[in-house]
C-alpha cells in the first residue's frame, strides 16, 4: 500500500471537523473519533481481511500505548458509528 501525507492529513481534518461540544465532555469520543478516522482514511483501502485485522490491531495497540485506552474501551462490543 502507497499512503502520503494527504492522507495523515485527512486524518486530522476528520478530527478538527468535530464538535467540540461533542467529543469535548468525554476523552472516549474523541479517541473513538481518532480510531474512526483512521479506519476510515487507512483501513478502507485494505484488500483483504487479514491486512484490515492487522490494522484494526495496530489502533488498538497504539492507542493502548499511547493514550491508555484501546478498542474495546472505546468501542465495545458494537460497532463504531459517527
């Protein structure tokens, strides 16, 4: 896969374009909102399952390690909607 910096960009336009009153009260929502973006901008390009599980892993890890928090805190059991 070929990703550039557009692409980081859109990242951080999808989190800039929120509410702040929306994912402002609760540190979830925005985590949430940031897995969703880059799901969204990254893991939708994927091909195969294997790669986009890969992937969804990668999130969790990171946001684990750097944010403290991983998918099944943010997310649970249900889908992510936004």
């Amino acid at each position: 896969y070929t990703f550039n910096l557009r692409d980081l960009a859109r990242v951080f336009q999808g989190l800039l374009r929120a509410d702040p009153k929306l994912v402002g009260s609760d540190k979830n929502e925005l985590f949430g909102l940031w897995m969703h973006e880059n799901l969204r901008v990254f893991q939708d390009r994927m091909v195969n399952n294997e790669d986009r599980e890969w992937f969804k892993q990668l999130i969790d890890k990171t946001a684990k390690d750097k944010m403290g928090v991983g998918w099944d805190e943010v997310v649970g059991e249900g889908r992510m909607i936004f």
